[in-house]
C-alpha cells in the first residue's frame, strides 16, 4: 500500500532561528516548528528536565487559605480525613495527600468510592465523618462537583478542600478552599494538572510552610538606566510569588527620595537586589550621595549554586535566558532559585511522592507538556529505583524491578494493575498496597491485584463478544457514521 507524508510548509528561516536561541539541531527544530511549539518558555520543558521549572504551588490564590487550614488541624489535632476518587490517579492523589499529612503530623484516615458507589463524595461519607467527630475533609481527584454534600458538610461543622483537576460547573462547592487548576481565574498558569499533579502541589506548599520565607513578605529592587533617567522596579514578593509592584522613572536630581512612592513600598521591608554596590551607585546617582538603604545582595548566593551566573549583570542574564522578559523578572527567579538553594533540605522529600505523579499523570492520559513533562520525566526516575515498598511488589510481579521504567511500562504494566481494584469495586487493594509496610501484607495484595486484572481483562472481552455484533448492525443503521450500543 502507497502512502503520501505531507509535511506542514514551514519557514526556514524561523527554523534556524529556533536553533541558534536553544542550541538544537535543524532538525529538532523543525520538528518543533511543525508541530507549533515555538514559544521559548514551552520549549523550555521538552529539552530540560529540572524541577526548578514547576511552577509555584501558592499561584493558586486560595492555596494559602488551604495551607492555613491543614496547618491549624495539626495543631489543634483534629480528625482528618481523605477522599479520593477509585481510578489509578484518585488512587495516587489519595496516598500523596495521606502520606503528606501524616509526615507533617496528621494521621489521616483516607475513604474511596468502593463497590457500587458513585463518583465523588456523598452524604453518606459525610454523615459517618460527623459521627467520628471529624472536622476537616480533603477531596482528591475529585469533589469540584460535590456541591450539596459540601454543603451538607458545612451544616455539621466540616471544612472541606477541594483539590481536583475536572471541570467546574456554573458554581463552586462551597468548600473552605478549591484548589483545581480548570477554574477560570484561578491564577494558576497551566490548567492540565492530573488530580495527583495537584495533589503534590499541595504537599510543596505544605514544605515550604517550614522555611523561613513563608508568609514572610520581601522586596525586590532593581535600579536600571534609561535615556536621561533612571528606572526603579520593585516588587513585593510573599511565598515567592509576585503580589504588588512599583515603577518609577526619575531624572537624577529632579525629586527627591521621600516625594516617591519608594518610601511607602519599601518601608520596614527586608530589601533583596542583585549586586548591591551597582545598585546602591544608581541610587545615591538618582537621589544624592547621602541615601543609605540596607540592600541584602544575592548575588554571591548566586554564584556558588549557579557558577554560570557569577558576574554576569542581570540585563546579561535576561540577553540568554529564554523565559523570562524583563530584568525584575529575571530577579524574580534568582531569588526563586536563592530561597530553593537555601531550603534544599527541606525540600529534599518532595521528589519522592513523583513515582506516583508519573503514574497518575500517564494513566489519566493528561497531555505531556509544560510541567506535567518535568513531573512524569522526574517520576519514572524515581519509579525505577522506587523505595516505595508496594510499587516494588508491582514491579517484581511485571518482571520490571531493576529496570530502567518507561511511559509504556506505566501505561501498560503498572496503571492496568492499580485501575483494575477500582474498576472492579475494590480500590482499597490498590492504596492499601501502595501505602503498606508489612511484607505479608504487600504480597497479599500485589497477587490480588494481578487477579483483578486478568478478571477484568476477561469480563472485556465477554463484553467485547456481546456488544460486536450489535455494533456491526448499529454502524450500518447509521451509514457507517455512528455507533450507538446499549445494555445492562
């Protein structure tokens, strides 16, 4: 059989400009032209694989009121309890969260939809939560729906978060906080986040709550040179993220310090800059030699966890960096990088819960791109030298222990796995697995698993074998464009 390729016309030129700003071959960047990926910033996340690229978890604007409340319930010690959803990402999402809570000092008790019942919370669960004297409910991989049992929650005293990454409806549950990256306005920048994605989104922002930048509000400053005039940018920065900002463009000797908006601004402010001498020179040049302002100066920071940068200006760094698009930007994410490179023990633990991002991302079938392939590529490194001692049982059941782990190896070996117990009514055998420690315990469920499988597999293809004759009729009913098959 002949078949004809055609190729998507491009522009050679636009090719070989992609080349030269990322430092790929022609190919490659034909590649990427074809299939419209052009940007700077999203080609950034085909061709690196650090986690400095994730974007921050407190983007979310209500990430902070859900933080709040996780930190409070651990203090005060109330009941906790996680709900997930039966498939291998609400299996995931709910292990995350339970594993996360319970590190910080919450021990959690977790719930799954099992046999017959439906998708998302119901006031069943809800009732049986107040009996126990619940009093804080986390949703994974579901609950943006759960309006009436959310509410129902609240009339007995029960806050819930919701993180979930489905749609919303015309209304949100009135949950004490939603996190989900779909909803319009969020102020999260990527909308594509499997439930476990933003689960682990949650478990950062829980880590970064040890730092001592947490809540913790600081100013950023730069000075820059412009025709006649000087132009001063600060920003003010809380858990990393940008929330006010000030410019202003002043000719040297024309105003002075005090009829500016700088005075209020950075007031009582710890005030960051990148190399504090030239700044300082630009000030005392725009308001007189006797301006004194305390700058802390990153930029020796800078240099040791990132030698590539030392001495180079930011406007330098911004000539090469392909994200970002200004330099009070550009000193946005060196502090980013400062605070991460200070903290990096506290941070040490995070990776540890991708084994099972990677595995939900890749059996939801979310779209690789932007961070979902920063999180999967960091999650299979970790899957094929897992310490996670149930995954290790799915693994040695796969003939996969010791090998390097692939996507296919997700799609078709291990989701298959976690996916049967919920499809066959019984998800706990999956979540049981992946957070058990005891070896009986583990063996017992890994071969359950394997069974529940095969038995699914069987009960597809009977199903196969009923609806295919009765598909063959209803294709030809309608002219071979549709196929509509109905049964108990």
């Amino acid at each position: 059989m002949n078949e004809k390729w055609h190729k998507t016309t491009i522009d050679p030129t636009e090719v070989r400009q992609l080349a030269a700003r990322h430092s790929i071959d022609l190919l490659s960047a034909s590649i990427f032209t074809r299939r419209k990926i052009t940007q700077d910033a999203e080609i950034g996340y085909f061709l690196k694989d650090s986690l400095d690229m994730l974007h921050n978890p407190f983007l979310f604007h209500e990430m902070g009121v859900a933080v709040e409340r996780i930190l409070q319930a651990r203090d005060e010690g109330e009941k906790v309890l996680v709900f997930g959803d039966r498939d291998a990402d609400g299996i995931a999402s709910t292990v995350i969260m339970v594993e996360a809570l319970g590190e910080m000092g919450i021990t959690a008790d977790w719930k799954l939809p099992s046999g017959d019942d439906p998708y998302g919370l119901t006031k069943e669960v809800i009732d049986d939560f107040a009996r126990a004297d619940g009093t804080l409910l986390l949703t994974v991989d579901c609950g943006i729906s759960n309006n009436e049992e959310i509410a129902h929650g609240n009339s007995l005293g029960i806050d819930t978060i919701v993180t979930d990454h489905h749609n919303a409806g015309e209304a949100l549950p009135p949950a004490h906080a939603v996190i989900n990256p779909k909803i319009e306005d969020c102020g999260y920048p990527f909308r594509d986040l499997a439930g476990c994605g933003v689960a682990a989104k949650v478990v950062w922002a829980l880590l970064f709550t040890r730092t001592r930048y947490y809540n913790r509000a600081v100013c950023l400053l730069n000075v820059r040179p412009g025709n006649d005039s000087f132009i001063i940018e600060a920003v003010l920065v809380v858990n990393l993220v940008a929330v006010d900002s000030v410019t202003e463009t002043i000719i040297p000797g024309m105003v002075e310090v005090a009829q500016t908006r700088l005075v209020s601004f950075l007031q009582n402010r710890e005030i960051v800059v990148y190399d504090a001498a030239d700044q300082l020179r630009m000030l005392r040049a725009v308001f007189g030699a006797g301006v004194d302002i305390g700058l802390s100066d990153i930029a020796p920071e800078i240099g040791r966890f990132a030698p590539e940068l030392s001495g180079k200006s930011l406007l330098k760094i911004l000539d090469e960096t392909k994200r970002k698009t200004s330099e009070i930007d550009v000193l946005l994410d060196l502090f980013s990088r400062f605070v991460m490179s200070t903290e990096k023990e506290t941070f040490a633990g995070f990776a540890s819960c991708l084994d099972l991002v990677a595995i939900g991302t890749l059996a939801d079938l979310m779209p690789l791109k932007n961070e979902n392939r920063i999180l999967t590529k960091a999650g299979l490194k970790v899957l094929s030298s897992t310490r996670r001692k149930g995954l290790q049982e799915l693994l040695l059941k796969k003939n996969l222990y010791g090998k390097s782990i692939d996507a296919d190896d997700v799609g078709w070996q291990i989701s298959p796995l976690i996916n049967a117990a919920g499809r066959l009514g019984v998800p706990d055998v999956a979540a049981t697995l992946l957070l058990g420690k005891d070896p009986e315990e583990l063996k017992s469920c890994g071969e359950k698993l394997v069974q529940l499988n095969l038995q699914r597999r069987q009960l597809g293809n009977e199903a196969w074998d009923l609806v295919l004759e009765e598909a063959r009729a209803s294709q030809e009913e309608f002219s071979g464009k549709l196929i509509v098959v109905g049964g108990k």
